[in-house]
C-alpha cells in the first residue's frame, strides 16, 4: 500500500509544478533579440526556357556533321 501511497503523492506535487523552461537560442518573444536579414531569392531562378523554335536549316546541320574532304 505504502508504494502507492507514495506514487500518489507524486503525481500531485508533479501536477503543482510549472512545466520546465526549455529553450535553445534567443527568445522570440524577445523585442531586442537580433534577426538575420532576409534576401530575396526569386522562384525560376536557374530555369530554363523550353519553348518551341523554328527548325535549323537541314542543309547547314548536314554539312556540318558530314565527314571533311581528304578522308578525315
């Protein structure tokens, strides 16, 4: 009877208590605590455009991939 009698009395000066202050960093309920300058990043930065283009000329594309004269 004695452990819970004990365990009891525990759980009731547990619940008197406030919870423990937890805190890591500056508070932010803290007026004077300091705040890192925001930047500006737009959204499609690095995008690229992938629009539809007109054809390159077939003749150009070909001469240009066609083996050199003199057999090379």
């Amino acid at each position: 009877m004695k452990p819970v009698f004990l365990t009891a009395f525990a759980v009731v000066l547990s619940a008197c208590s406030g919870p423990p202050v937890i805190e890591v960093g500056p508070s932010p309920s803290d007026a004077s605590s300091s705040v890192k300058p925001l930047r500006y990043a737009p959204v499609t930065a690095g995008t690229v455009d992938y629009r539809p283009v007109d054809p390159k000329p077939w003749i150009e594309r070909n001469e240009r991939v066609a083996p050199k004269a003199g057999g090379e």
